[in-house]
C-alpha cells in the first residue's frame, strides 16, 4: 500500500511538472489569428482622386476633407492674350469627404454654365501586394445641374422642364500600380443629358479613358490622360466632338498635390469634356491648365 501511494505521489508531480509543456504545446498546435497573413493593399496608386481631366480609384480616405481647384485657361494663340493665359478661363472648385477608406461623396461647382454637381466614387477592388487581387476597381457618378436661366433649355416645342438642366456620368476604373514608378488606368463612361443641341441626335454618349502616371523621384511626377468618344455623333464636322489628350506635371508632398499641365479640353467635368471638346490636338488646339488639391485627415 505504501508503495502504491509512493508510485501516485511521485506521478502526480510528474504529471504537474509536464502540463505547462503541454499546455505550450497545445497553444502552438492551435491556429492562431496572428499567425493568418492579413491582405496588404497597394498604396497611392495614384498620388489624388483626379488626375488632370479624369477621375481615379483613389480616395482620400476615412473621415479626410478634400479640397480641390481645378483651372483652364483659354486656347493658346498668341501674345495678344499672353497665349491664353488672359483670355477667359474656366474654374471648378470641389470639396469631398471621405465616409470610409473605400467611399467617398463630393460637392462642386464650375464656373462654365455655373454648374453644380454631387458626386461619389466607391472602391469596389484593391489591389493587393503579392498574390490576391492583381488590380484596383472603382466606381464614380456624378450628377450636375446648370444654373443659367430658363431660357437655354427649352425644347424643340419652346417648353422648359426643370429635369432638363440635369446631366448624369458614370464610370467605372480599372486600374493598376505596376511598379512603384508606373501606374496605369482604363476606364469606361457613360454620359447622359437630359437635353441637348438637336445637331446631335443622342442623348447618350459612351466612351473610353485613360490614365497614366510616371514617378520619376519620391515627390514628381509624369502624368498623361486620353478621352475618346465611342459613339461619336453624326453631325457637322467643325461640330463633332474631339478627343481629349493632355501632358501634365504633377508634385505632390503627402497632403498637396499640384498638377499643371497641357490638353486639348478647356471644359472641366468629365461629361462635358468627352461630348463638348471642339479643340484638336493634331492643330495644336490646346489649353493650360492646373489642379491644386489639399487633404485634411480627422482620424
């Protein structure tokens, strides 16, 4: 009998003296939440939400302010108006916030037809590093609304309706972040108007876009972008829609972001760009422009 209780005391020690090692043991063998490799998205793509004339999957991020001026002067010509610098200009200035990383609502106003807009773009896709998602997807619309007079949107019978001073865009991006130096973007529109010049003949206009951006050091950057009209209306020559090409400089310290550029559109929504741009770049029919933009984070 005492031998037995000997045998139990010493084995009860025993068993004391290895449960730590196997409670260790245990832990190890479970899966842990930490050890699972979390998804790491690609960052800045693009160094804003705007790129010259065309919007980007960018998005200035959760409960960040962001502040925007767009700037066309007029068509370069000659001295007369110090090669359109002094002649009548176009401006925009547009103010967004971001409701969540991937979503965000934006308020504008243009000086050209003193346009109002709403607009939101949400992230549908991100890109992430290694295996996974190899691209970024996003989707934007925009409505705007005219505020000149009455009298500019009448139809063929002479009547006004209010829905007429609406115009609607839609696009959706596609984008990728080939290598920390390149980055490139192609998109599909949709751009309607609720009334329009009968020498169209559509009220629907689809068409493609592009985006490219080149950093050649940590702050500068090349940036490009195209707009071509898919369903180019049949109508007079002189008044056919023209594609959209411009080079552009940009330099971005974190939460500015200055872009100055040349193109051939002098409109600044995207709509109007595609639909209404009469300048062609082949005559060397172009404009200056600049975006400055300023971010403010309230996290």
């Amino acid at each position: 009998m005492k031998i037995l209780s000997s045998f139990l005391n010493k084995f009860a020690a025993f068993s004391l003296f290895l449960l730590p090692e196997y409670v260790m043991a245990q832990e190890n063998s479970e899966p842990s939440e930490a050890a699972v490799p979390e998804k790491e998205y690609v960052r800045a793509t693009f160094e804003n939400g705007v790129v010259i004339n065309n919007q980007t999957v960018e998005t200035p991020g959760q409960k960040s302010l962001d502040f925007i001026i767009q700037h066309r002067f007029g068509r370069v010509k000659d001295e007369k108006d110090l090669f359109g610098l002094f002649a009548p200009a176009n401006i925009r200035f547009g103010l967004g916030y971001g409701i969540t990383d991937r979503l965000v609502v934006a308020v504008g106003v243009t000086k050209v037809r003193m346009t109002y807009d709403f607009e939101a773009k949400y992230v549908l896709l991100k890109q992430t590093k290694g295996k996974g998602m190899p691209v970024s997807l996003a989707y934007f619309a925009n409505v705007s609304k005219s505020s000149t007079a009455n009298d500019n949107f009448l139809n063929s019978d002479g009547e006004y309706k209010p829905a007429y001073k609406y115009t609607y865009f839609h696009e959706l991006m596609l984008a990728k972040k080939v290598n920390s130096k390149l980055s490139l973007q192609l998109a599909g529109t949709h751009s309607h108007y609720n009334i329009i010049d009968s020498a169209f003949q559509q009220h629907d206009f689809f068409g493609v876009s592009f985006v490219g951006r080149y950093k050649f050091s940590p702050q500068s950057s090349i940036v490009i972008d195209a707009d071509y009209l898919l369903n180019t209306p049949d109508m007079d020559k002189e008044l056919k829609p023209k594609p959209n090409l411009s080079l552009g400089y940009e330099v971005s310290t974190g939460s500015h972001q200055f872009q100055v550029f040349v193109c051939t559109a002098d409109g600044i929504l995207e709509h109007d760009n595609l639909v209404f741009n009469r300048n062609d770049f082949t005559k060397r029919e172009v404009v200056i422009g600049f975006n400055i933009t300023r971010v403010w984070g309230f996290k």
